[in-house]
C-alpha cells in the first residue's frame, strides 16, 4: 500500500469478518514499520440479479454508511 486504503467485502460473511481483515492487514503494515491505516467494511448483497433497480424503487428499507 501507498496510501491509505478502504477495502469493501462484498459478501455474506460472519459477524467481527471486517475486524479480522483489518487487524491482519494492520498488523503486516506495522511489522513493515508503515504508518499507513486500512478501513474495512463488508457490504452484503441480497439482490436478485438484474432487478437492483426494482428493489431499489420499491424498497422496505434502505442502509447507507459504514
């Protein structure tokens, strides 16, 4: 890394999985002596292919953040 990076897990993955990434990546960033942080989220999707739009229309509820 170069900067300072946000990765996104785009899956169903288990409660504490982003916590997980962010520790092991941190810990290969400080062992390289890099003051660089990493931010990471998991973004799991629930959408039938080809109707996003659909559901996005006519949704029971929307989830923006991180």
């Amino acid at each position: 890394m170069e900067s300072q990076q946000l990765i996104i897990d785009k899956s169903s993955v288990p409660v504490g999985t982003a916590d997980k990434v962010k520790a092991t990546i941190q810990s290969l960033l400080e062992s390289r002596k890099s003051h660089l942080t990493v931010s990471v989220l998991s973004y799991p999707e629930f959408l039938k292919e080809g109707s996003a739009v659909f559901y996005c229309r006519r949704a029971e509820r929307l989830i923006i953040g991180t």
